[in-house]
C-alpha cells in the first residue's frame, strides 16, 4: 500500500502496502511532515537581549540578560497545522468507531487451496457473507496463477517503471494527474492521505481474516520485480487505496467543471494501480475486485464517521479541498 519516499517513510514499504507508507511522511515533496532544521545558535535575539541603554540606565552588555519572549495566543492547535498523515489518523479514529467490520468480503469461491470463509473473527457478530467478486467469482487459483503468467511475460517489461514507483506511494500519481502539488492544494493532499491511511486499514483487517497467500507463494517462478509484502493477498490493498482516493476526490470535485473528466481519469488511473500489481505477481485479479468492492463499501462509512456533532473530520477535509478547485 502507499506513502512517500519524500512521501517517504512508508510504513507502507514494511510490507508494501502502498500508500500507508504516506504515513512515514519525510520531505517537503510530499507536503507531509519532516519539514526544516535550523543550526542551534544560543546568542539569537530571540534568546539574550541585545546591547542596549535603557532610558535613565546604564548599558546592558549582549547576552547577559534573558530577552522577554514574544508569545503568540492560540486558543487551540489550527486544523491547517495538521500535516496530512497525522490529520488523517484523526479520521481512522472516527471511521473505526462506524460498524465498518460488517464489510465482510466473501471468500472467492471456487477456489480449491483453501474452504470458503464465512465465520467472523472471535468477539465480533457473524454477519451473512457478500459476494464481492460478480462475474470473477468462477476463477479458480490454477486459472488465475495462469493469466498472471500470461501477464508477465508480455506486460511487465513495459509495466515495470510503474509497478517500482508505485510499490510504496501513489498519491503523487493522483495529484499529478489534476496537475497539483501537494504545497499547492494541501487540502487535497490531505483527503488523498486519509484515503490512503482508511484504504490501509480496512484492508489489512481483510487480509488478515481470509490469510490468502500470494500467487508468487504457490508459483514462485513469477519471481515478482518488487519485494512481496509482508501480509496476505486478498484484498488487494493497492486496489482498496486507490479506488477509495479515486472516490473520495469525487467528493471534493463535485460541482466543479472538471468533474465529469477527472472522475473518468482517476479511475482509471485507480485501476491501472491495482493492475500493475497483478501484472506484478503480486496480486490475483480476485484480490482486485475485493478491493475494489471494499473501497466502494467503504466510502459511505467514511463520510458518516462523525463521532461528536456537527462534521466528522473526513467531511471538513473534504470541504477545504472543494475550496482548492473553486
């Protein structure tokens, strides 16, 4: 899944999942956190009063008096202080209070490794499984592995630029897909890295439920380019982040004269991600559609995360970005 490598840090890489690497967030590219350093120099005025002759008094030498330090009132920390990855946690706080564990994606049937799965995690209800894969629910693993093969001999080698740089982050892609920078449109930025962060979550719970192993797992000869994550296949959290940035940007784009175009064209920048993947050896088309499905289920939940009256944290992100493409 994703984060920067100036959307750097990547807790993501840790098992490359893509832009939960955003989280790491290091660089002034990515707008995330990381920022400035300054040289420490303690005779600074803001430190020692300066030389100087207070009226009716002697001379003050420099530096043997502490200046008074200007102090700035702040009622409370400014929302525009939050960098992105750390805004966005405040969102995964109010989404994980929504019933988003009622999501269950079934299991791809048809799959003969490994039984369907339709028993919840200990200590949450049982909820009826969703098909989640439509007309891909047939493939079996023999037939999948086999167009992965397929795939990476005549897709990879032109594919393989992509599936390097987006292993770890693709938020960028977004963003330079509208032709923005994340300094530029920080709001923007912002709802792309709650996207990611929500994305990460939700699926790594998933992979962790159904523990589907990696198609390079049961045929190692499709030797993928990129080091495999170190979690499960289904869903597909590539797929999941960004489908679920693809419609959260709809959110902030509507109304706007670019709608109609730019939801058309993240889209499908959404599903060439998740493809890559695939074209990778990472991932079976199955774990696409899962994530696919996870993104479009997740979305609803995300904008009724609200958990004190009035906005929840997604929605008020949401609304700056819209100001951005006024």
């Amino acid at each position: 899944m994703n984060m920067p490598a100036s959307f750097n840090g990547n807790n993501g890489n840790n098992g490359n999942n893509g832009n939960s690497g955003n989280a790491g967030g290091g660089g002034n590219a990515s707008g995330n956190s990381a920022g400035w350093f300054f040289p420490d120099r303690v005779a600074l005025p803001f430190i020692f009063a300066p030389a100087a002759t207070p009226p009716g008094g002697a001379v003050v030498p420099a530096g043997e008096t502490i200046g008074a330090l200007a102090v700035i009132a702040h009622s409370k920390f400014p929302d525009r202080n939050w960098s992105a990855e750390w805004y966005a946690w405040q969102c995964l706080a109010e989404f994980s209070a929504t019933s988003w564990r009622a999501m269950t994606p079934a299991w791809p049937p048809g799959i003969p490794q490994l039984p369907p799965v339709t028993a919840q995690p200990p200590a949450f209800p049982a909820v009826p499984p969703v098909d989640w894969l439509g007309s891909n629910s047939a493939l079996n693993v023999t037939e999948e592995i086999h167009d992965l093969v397929i795939a990476a001999e005549e897709e990879r080698a032109d594919a393989l630029g992509e599936i390097v740089s987006q292993s770890d982050e693709f938020i960028s892609y977004f963003l330079n897909s509208l032709s923005s920078r994340p300094g530029s449109y920080p709001n923007t930025n912002k709802v792309l890295t709650i996207a990611s962060l929500i994305g990460t979550f939700v699926a790594m719970y998933f992979k962790g439920h159904y523990a589907r192993p990696r198609p390079s797992h049961l045929c190692p000869a499709l030797m993928p380019p990129v080091q495999v994550p170190g979690h499960a296949s289904f869903p597909s959290g590539h797929a999941t982040q960004a489908h679920l940035m693809a419609l959260c940007m709809r959110d902030v784009l509507a109304g706007s004269q670019m709608y109609d175009t730019a939801a058309v064209v993240l889209w499908t920048l959404a599903n060439r991600i998740a493809r890559n993947r695939e074209i990778a050896g990472l991932h079976y088309k199955s774990d696409t559609d899962g994530g696919v499905a996870l993104a479009i289920s997740t979305l609803p939940l995300l904008q009724q995360s609200a958990i004190a009256p009035g906005a929840s944290k997604y929605q008020i992100a949401v609304d700056a970005a819209r100001e951005e493409w006024a």
